[in-house]
C-alpha cells in the first residue's frame, strides 16, 4: 500500500485536527488523509507514541499480543514487521509505532509540542477554534480528540508530597532520559498493571525495594516468549484469518473461547483446567476461561482460591504472601494484571511490603515516606497510582460546544455518549477511544471507532452537509444502555477506575462498553442502514462551502 500523500502540511484551516498521536489518533489520521481531507494532528509530547511514549517505565510492556495490537490496515506493514517477543516491550512498540508514522508519511502533519488549552466550537461557521498552549489557534471544521482513555496520571493528594527531596516519578509520565536505579532506596506506591511491571523490572538493580500496596490484586502470569522464526512465517501466512479474527471477534484477542462452565468439570479436571491456564497467554486467562467465571460468583471464587494457592506456594514468607492474596474483590472486578516474576520479586533480600490497609500512608517527608509504622528513607518514589480514566483527558481541553456549554459542565455527572464517540452540543466533534468505548484488545476497538468516524465525516462532506450532532434521543439510548449493563452485571466490582471511583470526587458511573463490541457493531450498521438519521445534518448558517 503506498503511504497517504496529499501534500497538505501543518495549516491552520483544517478539514480535520486530530488530537494525540497514539495508536488511536495516528490511525485517525491515516484514515482522515485517505478520505482526502486536509488533516493536522496535534499532540503534547516530543513524539509518538501516546501510551508508548509517556508510559517508559522499566518493565513496561503490552499484555495483548504484540500482533494483536498492531495495526492490519496494510498486509505489507504486517508482513514488513517482525516483532520480537509475543508480548512486546515498551522500547520495542514505539519503534514500530516510529516506523508505521514514517511509513506512511505522516509526521509531516504532525505538530510535537503542541498541547490543546481551549477549544471552541462557533456556531456561525460549524467551525472549532483550538487554542495551543503557545497561543496559536487552529481553525477546523472535524475536531477529532484521541487522547485515549489512560492518559491523565494520577497523584493522590498525600500531604506533603512536594516536601520530598529525592526524585518523584509517575510511571504514566515517565521521562525520556534513562533514570540510575542502581543502588538506590526506592518505593513503589501503587500495584496494579503498571507498579506490577516496574517492581520485578527495578528489583534486582535497587540497594532497596519498599512497595506499598493498599489494595492486592490477583495477578497471573504473562507467560511471554520470544516469537520463534517458524511463527513468524506462520503469522503472516495466516495474516487474513488473523485480521478477520481479530476484526470480528467480541474483545479483539485470537484466544478461543471456552465452551464449559466451572461445575461442568470435576474437582480434578477443574484444577488441571487452572493449571492450564495459569500457563497460558495473556488475557486468555479471561477470553478462554470456563464460561461463568465472570458470572457466578462460586466459579469465580474457585479461580481465585486457586491463585491464592500459587500466591503461597511462590512467595516464601507467609505473612507477605497473606498480604499480597485480595480479599475484597473477585478475580477481573478490577483490570487483571498479568506479570512476570512479580510473586518471585518478594523473596529477594531488599524487597519488602508495605500494607497500607494496615500502616496507611501520614505523609511524605523530605527525605521518605511516614506511615503508621514509622518513616522510611528513599532516594526515589515511583508513583505507580494510576489515572484519571476515560473522561479525564476530554475533560482538561476547556471544550466548549453550542451555546458555549462546557463539556465539563454537560459531564458532570458522568459522561453520556453516542457509540462512545461522540456527544450532544459539541457538533463535529468525535472522540474515538473515549469514554463507553473500551471492551476488550483497545487497537481493535478504537479502530471499529476511527473507521465509523471517517465513514461518517465523508458520509457528511459527500451529503454536501458540514454539520453534524447526534440527536438527544440517540444518545440517550446508548447512554442509558451502558448505565444498565453495569449494574446488571456481576463481574464489574464498585473499587476500580471502571467506575472512576480511584478519583476522589468523581461522580461513580461506568466508563467502559458494558454491552460490548458486537452491541457497538450492531448500532454502528444501524446508523449506516438507516443514513445516519441517529444525527442531525445541517449546513451552518456562515458556510463558506
Ligand atoms: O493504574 P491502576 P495502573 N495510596 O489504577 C494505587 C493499563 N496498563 O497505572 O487499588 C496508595 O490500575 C491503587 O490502589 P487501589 C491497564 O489497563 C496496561 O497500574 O486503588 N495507593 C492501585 O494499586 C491498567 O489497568 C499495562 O487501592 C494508591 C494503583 O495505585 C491501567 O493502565 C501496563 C493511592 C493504581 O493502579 C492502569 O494501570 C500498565 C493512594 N492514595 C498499565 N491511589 C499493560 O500491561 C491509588 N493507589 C499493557
């Protein structure tokens, strides 16, 4: 496939600004020029990357196969790339993401640097003004924000966090220059996805490792392996099935699904069945797992019972193992990690826990960390607490629609969207991979959101429109569908990000797809079928078309 040419650079009067050169907003842009719009992509870091770029902790890596991830617009691109390992490693993605960006000739519409501080949208023309944070604004007619749905770290507001003198790290802002470990005292606050990949990453490294945990989670292995050169050939030799699989499947993985239930199977049959997938890769301990083990609460308590044996029987002091065993949510009511030698990590001389259900956190010091139990000194603290999920990053780019309402205003209690990708009173503006998008391997949703968004955007051009904004009604169903669906289902847990409930004072309200990709497939046929009468389509009162 040849790269997308059509000679349009950086400009201020736009078809299309896409915001966030990750995987999501870089594939908006490939698909923007494609249609032959004029398009400009802007984004705040020094390169490309999003989560790739920002997220360069020792020990970052995809828990999707790195195949899975990719891109598959372009067999050539698949064919060209050979990744090195089932689960890539940070350095590794970002290479590729560097290569697909040059490939196809797209930085040169891309401005670095560049970080959206207010965007208007004016009613007159149909146009938004996006402001940069140097001042610069940006006229166009699309405004595309794919700021992905992890991209707001958070940092708890602990009492005298900017008192500590040593250096003060969050993994989600990780810096580009490599950071000394070596013979540091360092703390890790925080063990969910990313503080279970550092921690094992930095142990052997350290003078000393303290991490504090105030929540277990029951993490599996990632099993990861080097790809062999006989997969390789049969990767690309499967490279159609592969596409079709992974662009028609329910969360977007190649893992075949299970076709028994927990009781099905005998005591013994079940453990051998655990057994197996403890070994097995990635998130196939959720996509190829007994049938009910997010639905019945006793399956899901065998699972679990079963982990927290393989916790005892790894981590050799008992009182560490207690601790690092959940007791106050089921197995994937939060994101499960998946990790490499973490359990393994607690047996190392200089690595110890801190349980700050027991011990919580007083305050930061100069030169540590105080708890309950006393002070301890570092030289480093690695802030591994997460994000501001989902609506975060929409929310901080001062957006402002019809009639001048704040889209922080409209949110205030949660977010409501059509598709997850578009809302009422911001006219021409999308938001794939936002909010009441996620359910399952993101690329391959987020991209389902990137296709529908430019089928639309000519859909509109080709109609001889330059308007468009879902009706209330429209979004109010898809709205109220994910609402119900959260609250249905019994595997999603009340303590996790899903709910936005890891930041203090955010209204509670489900932030991922509760009803899925084949519900977000069937809804986006709808529209087609029905020319897009979910929309209202109107030509702006000041069109200069
Ligand atoms: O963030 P998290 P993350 N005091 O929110 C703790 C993706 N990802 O960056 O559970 C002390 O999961 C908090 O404790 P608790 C993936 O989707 C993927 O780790 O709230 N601790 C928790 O332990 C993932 O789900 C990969 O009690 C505090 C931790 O900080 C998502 O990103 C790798 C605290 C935050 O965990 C986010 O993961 C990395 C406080 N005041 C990330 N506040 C892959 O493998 C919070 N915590 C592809």
């Amino acid at each position: 496939m040849p790269p997308v040419s059509d000679n349009t650079g950086p400009t201020d009067d736009l078809d299309v600004l896409v915001v966030g050169a990750g995987i999501t907003g870089i594939y908006q842009l490939y698909r923007a020029l494609e249609a032959g719009f004029s398009a400009t992509l802007v984004e705040a870091g020094a390169g490309v990357g999003g989560t790739w770029f920002w997220n360069r902790y020792p020990g970052a890596r995809f828990d999707s196969e790195s195949y899975t991830y990719a891109y598959l617009f372009s067999k050539e691109l698949f064919d060209e790339w050979e990744w090195q390992e089932h689960f890539a490693e940070q350095p590794e993605t970002e290479r590729y993401i560097n290569h697909v960006v040059d490939r196809f000739d797209l930085r040169r519409h891309m401005r670095f640097g560049a970080r959206v501080s207010a965007a208007e949208y004016d009613e007159p023309t149909g146009m938004w003004n996006v402001t940069l944070g140097d001042g610069t604004v940006l006229r166009t007619r699309f405004f595309i924000a794919a700021t992905g749905v992890l991209s707001v770290p958070f940092f708890p507001a602990v009492e005298g966090r900017d008192d500590f003198h040593g250096q003060s790290l969050h993994t989600g802002l990780w810096p580009s220059t490599p950071v000394d470990f070596a013979g540091k005292r360092v703390a890790v606050i925080g063990t969910g996805s990313s503080g279970v990949q550092i921690i094992p990453a930095i142990a052997d490294e350290v003078a000393s490792l303290t991490v504090y945990q105030r929540t277990a989670n029951w993490c599996t292995p990632l099993n990861n392996a080097p790809i062999t050169p006989d997969e390789q050939r049969q990767l690309r030799a499967d490279f159609e099935a592969i596409r079709e699989t992974l662009n028609t499947s329910v969360s977007g993985f190649l893992h075949t699904a299970h076709d028994r239930a927990t009781f099905d199977d005998s005591h013994e049959e079940r453990q051998a069945f655990f057994e197996k997938m403890w070994n097995s890769p990635g998130f196939s301990k959720l996509t190829s797992h007994y049938t009910d083990l997010l639905f019945d609460p006793a399956a899901n308590a065998e699972w679990c019972a079963f982990i927290a044996d393989k916790i005892r029987s790894i981590v050799s002091d008992p009182e560490t193992a207690e601790k690092l065993i959940p007791t106050d949510h089921r197995f994937a009511e939060k994101r499960p990690p998946f990790v490499t030698d973490y359990y393994e990590t607690y047996n190392k001389p200089n690595v110890s826990l801190v349980d700050l259900k027991q011990t919580p956190i007083v305050r930061m010091t100069a030169n540590g960390i105080e708890t309950a139990e006393g002070v301890r000194e570092f030289d480093i603290v690695v802030w591994a607490t997460g994000f501001d999920f989902g609506t975060g990053a929409l929310a901080r780019m001062g957006i402002r629609g019809r009639g001048g309402l704040a889209l922080t205003d409209y949110w205030a209690d949660g977010p409501k969207t059509f598709l997850g990708v578009h809302t009422v009173c911001l006219p021409n503006l999308f938001f794939p991979g936002g909010p009441h998008a996620a359910a399952g391997n993101n690329p391959r949703y987020n991209g389902d959101q990137v296709d529908f968004v430019t089928d639309t955007l000519v859909y509109v051009r080709d109609h001889g429109y330059d308007v468009i904004e879902v009706s209330a009604a429209a979004e109010e169903r898809w709205t109220s569908m994910i609402d119900r669906g959260a609250a249905l289902s019994t595997s999603f847990g009340e303590s996790s990000y899903f709910f936005g409930t890891n930041i203090p004072g955010k209204p509670r309200k489900y932030l991922l797809n509760s009803a899925g990709r084949p519900k977000l497939f069937k809804e986006i046929s709808r529209v087609r079928e029905n020319n897009y009468d979910a929309f209202e389509l109107s030509r702006a009162s000041a069109s200069s078309r």
